[in-house]
C-alpha cells in the first residue's frame, strides 16, 4: 500500500457538514483536507467551527434589493463534534454531532418593523460508512450514510428553511477519486461528488435535495521543521441545490447553483492537524431573491490515536 496516497483517502470519506439545510443560501462546508479524517486504521477525533454571515441579496445571478426580502441578515455559527473509527484498509465509519447558533434579522411582513431573533440547539445528526477497497492504494471509494432528524425544527420565529434542523431523513452518497499529479509527490489532488436525498420528512415541509462536487489540490512541499508541516490547498466546490416543497416550504425563493473557490492551509504536527480555510462566491444563480453570505470561514482541528 502506497502510505502516502493513504494519507489522502481520507480527505473525501465523508462531508461534515455538507448539507446544512438552509435554503436560504447556507453555503457548503463540505470537504477540506487530511486534518479531517483519521490517516491511519485506527481512531480519530475532530472539532470544527465554521461561521457564515448572510446580508447579500441575489436573485438570478444579480445582486437584488433588500426590500423585495423579508429576511435582512442570518448570521450562523456551526460546532460540530466527531470522529472517525478506520477498521481496516477498506471500510470505516465516521459520525458527526452538530451544535448550531443562528441570529436572525427580519422584518414584519405587515408593518416592516425590524426584529432580531437568536436560537442555540444541537443540530442534526450524521452517521457514515466509507468502502476503499476498490484498489491496493485506496485511491476510489464510495461513501454511504444518512443524516437524521433530530436537529430542533420548531424554533417559532424562524421559517422552516432556516431552522437549525431540517426535520427530514436524509441519504447520503458519494464518489472519490484521488491521486498524484507530480512524481515527486509535492503536488496531489482530489475529486468528490455526494448527493443529499430527503427521503422521510413532514407532511408541511420538504427540503430541497443538494448535489455536491469538489476540485482540490494539495501541496506537500514545505516543512517548516521536521516535526511541524505547513501545506497550502486550494478547493474549487460547486453546489446545487432544489427548491424546497411543502405548505410551509417556499419553492419560489428557494433553490440555487453555486460556483465558490476556497484557498486554505493545514499545520501538521505529530497526531495533530489543524486546518483552516475561507470559500469565496465566484458565480451564484438563485431561485427568486435569497440571502447569501460573501465569505464562508472554516476552522478544524483533528487528533489521530
């Protein structure tokens, strides 16, 4: 087994947090680098953080005026818990334990009063398998898991599609395929796709489902000590997502494509990675009119045992 294209497999077993079940324009904080999954067989533990704030309105793939969205500002941070348990070269498991905060600014449809609200609860839960036994080096894989309705769906000031849970059932699946692309191994890369299907939710509501697919590439070519790696790694992500369905869902505001690129950095030193990026917008088309944020910040921070 290639022990440096095992290093990589990780890098797209799983999607903390791909689908955040916003349809109002969450963003994706889908897949990063290494530091997220365990390199090894064995045990690893996560905590990320990721904060959006979304003030941009877009409709199509303009900007659009305030006044025609009721909904002025949501600012989200995202906490989530995890790990992941590698049990041999070809399968492993992962899961993830989300804990939302959300403020809201919106105004009152009748008198256009402005009214901020704030809501912290745990959101929801996502358990995973991963296959990599497709090759010796590990280097394609599928991955297969559903994400749970346990998030809190039924915070009275916000609407369905801005709750910190999505109240559906959903299945994930996903593809990868990973590789080299200079002999000397300086430079690798990675391709990913998963697709979020609800396939159990409430009679009022039905999130959209979201296809994801990401481009990175990664370079291992400074150390900066011989115990402490720095690399640099750039993603190019693309979203789609359909509109939402349901009495309480708003079909003619929901739904989006997204193009965004997402410089970032990992520190590696012994069993632990720290990693951090920020995804930038580079083409939006939104169904009806829709908050965006303009930046999307990531922070994550692994442990291998």
């Amino acid at each position: 087994m290639d022990v440096r294209i095992w290093r990589f497999a990780p890098l797209v077993l799983a999607m903390p947090g791909a689908v955040l079940a916003c349809a109002c324009g969450c963003g994706v904080f889908d897949v990063g680098t290494s530091s997220m999954f365990a390199n090894h067989a064995g045990v690893m533990v996560f905590v990320e953080y990721d904060y959006l704030d979304q003030s941009h309105n877009r409709s199509g793939t303009e900007s659009a005026p305030a006044e025609d969205n009721e909904d002025k500002a949501i600012r989200s941070k995202f906490m989530t818990l995890g790990g992941q348990y590698q049990i041999n070269r070809s399968w492993g498991m992962s899961f993830e334990l989300p804990y939302w905060n959300r403020y809201l600014l919106s105004a009152d449809e009748d008198t256009g009063e402005l009214a901020g609200y704030s809501h912290s609860a745990i959101g929801d839960i996502r358990i995973k398998a991963n296959y990599t036994g497709f090759s010796a080096d590990m280097s394609s894989g599928l991955t297969m898991g559903v994400k749970l309705a346990n998030g809190d769906d039924n915070y009275p000031h916000f609407d369905a599609d801005n709750q910190i849970g999505s109240g559906s059932t959903d299945l994930l699946l996903g593809g990868y395929h990973l590789g080299r692309l200079t002999d000397d191994n300086r430079w690798s890369y990675f391709l990913h796709a998963q697709w979020d299907q609800p396939v159990a939710h409430k009679a009022d509501y039905r999130p959209g489902a979201e296809g994801n697919g990401v481009v990175g590439v990664y370079f291992e070519g400074w150390s900066t000590h011989a115990a402490l790696k720095l690399s640099p790694v750039g993603l190019l992500r693309a979203v789609y997502r359909r509109s939402d369905g349901g009495a309480a869902g708003d079909p003619e505001n929901t739904g989006y494509t997204r193009l965004l690129i997402s410089p970032g950095v990992e520190l590696a030193a012994g069993n632990v990675k720290l990693y951090a990026d920020v995804a930038l917008p580079l083409y939006t088309n939104a169904h009806g009119n829709q908050l965006f944020a303009n930046e999307m910040w990531k922070v994550h921070a692994s442990y291998f045992f």
